[in-house]
C-alpha cells in the first residue's frame, strides 16, 4: 500500500502548503578531561540501591529544526525546540565494581554505545571508584531521529549522579560533551536550542498535544542527513524563533514547524515522503520530519484524531505509534 513514486512530489507540495508557515583517571578513547568536584553522596528518594533504579528515558521531536549555516568546528550552527515526549525507554541501573551490561542495540559494541560512554565519561571527572550494571528496555527505534541514545546517557548520567555525588555543574559538563540532545535530556519539556543545539533556553510547557510516530524501514544517522543537507536548503531560523515566541504565548503554530533536514532525509530515504504524504492526509495538523529521521511526526489536537491516523498508516507496515507532549518537565533518569 505504499504510495507510488509519480505521488510523491505532489505529496510534498500539499504539505508544504499546508505548513506556510570534566585530569581525569582512566578517561575514555583517550582524552584527557579536567576534574569535577565531588559533593557528598546524601541518601535521598531515587538513590541506587542493592535492587537498584529504574529510570525514565523519554523521547523527543523538534518542533522546529533549522539551519543558519556551517560552523568553524565543523558543526552545524542550527535553531531548533526540543519537544519531550510521554513515550521512551526504561533504564535499569544496579551497583556493579565495574562498569558492565549489554548495548541495547544488537551487534553494537559497548564502547560505543553512549549511554556506557556517559559512564565512563563521570566516573572518570568524579574519580569514582565503583561501578554499575546498565540494562536498558528499548522501545525507541534506533537511528530514528527520536534520540534514543542520547535520552539514554541522560538517564545513566542522573542516576549516578546519585550514586557518586555528582556536582551538578559536572553533570552537565559531561552531558555536553556527548551532545547537545543529552545535554536537553538532563532537564526535558520544552527548549530552544541555539549555536549546536547545546545552548539550551527553557520554554514554557507546551500545550497538549497527541502525536503520531511513523517509521519506514530504514536507518538515517545524523551524520548522514547532515552530509547531505545542501546550503540552499538552509535558512535563517525565523520560523522556529516565531515558534518560540509563540509557545511563550501558550500556544503552538502548526505551520511554523519545519525542518531543514526534510528534503536530505527523502533523499537518502524516498519512502519518508509517503509517510509525510499520510500523515497529513489523515489530517495531521502538522506532518513533519522528526529530528534527522526517517521517523516523521503528525501533530493532533485529540487523542481520539491520533488513533484514527494511527489506524490508517497500520496497513502501510511501518512502525507507528500514538503519545503526546511530554506535560511538564521531568528529567531523565526520573524514577519509574
């Protein structure tokens, strides 16, 4: 039932109409980073224990994600909001002597898997001595444009900020250097990224909305989506900075949410383009690309409209899914 190549450029068009819109010890892969003070470890609600901790891992869209232009690092100067989702992954946290588990993602190496790279990463700022087990319950798609990942070392990092007495200013050095979505991940709701994404600026809760997810079968790295992204598909960030305001005002504006990255996703995964198709004609207020994809997001007013659409992109196969705005902040690593 997947819609034919000849419908996809007159599905694009409908769309966009419809938008007008821390020296440290043992530090990893050999980087040497500076010291972080330890506070003293005080036993409070949520602290690991012998049966350990269960942390919440929430996903994320943006409901706005554009591009200004490359930086000199290298990176991407963008303007983009993060959006929290009530939708993630469980993180399982147990005292270890060292720092132990299986990836959550098959074939994936440990080493590289960043919620075991965030633990390395503190304990080597904070001189911990011990360890933990990680185990997480993967229900975000991997290379999704959901921030799986990164959700998930936000949660590694929040628990054993607990355990070791993390200065919180550590915490955030360390988010940081894993990444602007880890960084947004220590305090999720709603935030305007600014520079990498990394200067983060909180924003009143959103409004409620429900969301539908839907993903073709297919992979998309950020890495990727950005090396196919070309200079003229960039732009000043004007519409997800009006975005801003407008949720300063308490409300969203569906035809202000757009991401730059759109066209370099359907580019590397056509399909993407029939998933935009269907959600806007199961009457999305908005359908849009989640994050660097393939996932795409439609935004509804009720619960009711999402399962309707939900229902109607079942038949195509992809993996779909019905939540809604994450309704006030609640970091990762929240206890389950």
């Amino acid at each position: 039932m997947r819609l034919p190549a000849h419908a996809r450029p007159a599905a694009l068009g409908r769309l966009r109409s419809r938008r007008q819109r821390c020296t440290a010890r043992n530090a990893p892969c050999g980087r040497v980073r500076h010291g972080c003070r330890r506070t003293r470890a005080r036993p409070q609600a949520g602290s690991l224990t012998v049966a350990g901790l269960t942390l919440a891992a929430p996903a994320k869209i943006n409901l706005g994600l554009e591009v200004r232009g490359r930086r000199d690092d290298g990176y991407h100067e963008i303007v983009t909001i993060f959006q929290a989702l009530d939708f993630g992954d469980s993180v399982h946290l147990s005292p270890a002597p060292t720092i132990q588990g299986e990836s959550a993602v098959d074939g994936l190496d440990p080493a590289a898997d960043l919620a075991f790279r965030a633990a390395h990463e503190l304990k080597a700022r904070v001189g911990a001595t011990g360890g933990v087990h990680i185990r997480v319950d993967k229900r975000i798609p991997v290379a999704a444009g959901l921030a799986g990942g990164s959700t998930n070392a936000a949660a590694v990092l929040s628990g054993l900020s607990r355990l070791w007495g993390a200065d919180p200013d550590c915490v955030a050095e360390t988010a940081r250097a894993l990444g602007a979505d880890v960084s947004f991940f220590l305090r999720p709701g709603t935030a305007l990224g600014l520079a990498r994404g990394d200067d983060l600026r909180p924003l009143p809760p959103a409004p409620p909305h429900w969301v539908v997810l839907a993903r073709p079968e297919a992979e998309i790295s950020a890495r990727d989506a950005y090396a196919e992204l070309r200079p003229a598909e960039w732009s000043g960030g004007g519409a997800t900075l009006a975005q801003a305001e407008a949720l300063r005002n308490g409300r969203v504006n569906p035809t202000l949410c757009t991401n730059d990255l759109q066209d370099a996703a359907i580019r590397l995964v056509p399909e993407v383009a029939s998933v935009l198709q269907a959600l806007a004609e199961a009457g999305a207020e908005a359908a849009v690309l989640a994050g660097s994809g393939p996932t795409c997001f439609g935004l509804f007013c009720t619960q009711a409209a999402a399962d309707r659409a939900e229902s109607r992109l079942r038949p195509y196969g992809w993996w779909t899914r019905v939540t809604r705005f994450q309704s006030a902040p609640n970091p990762a690593g929240s206890q389950l």
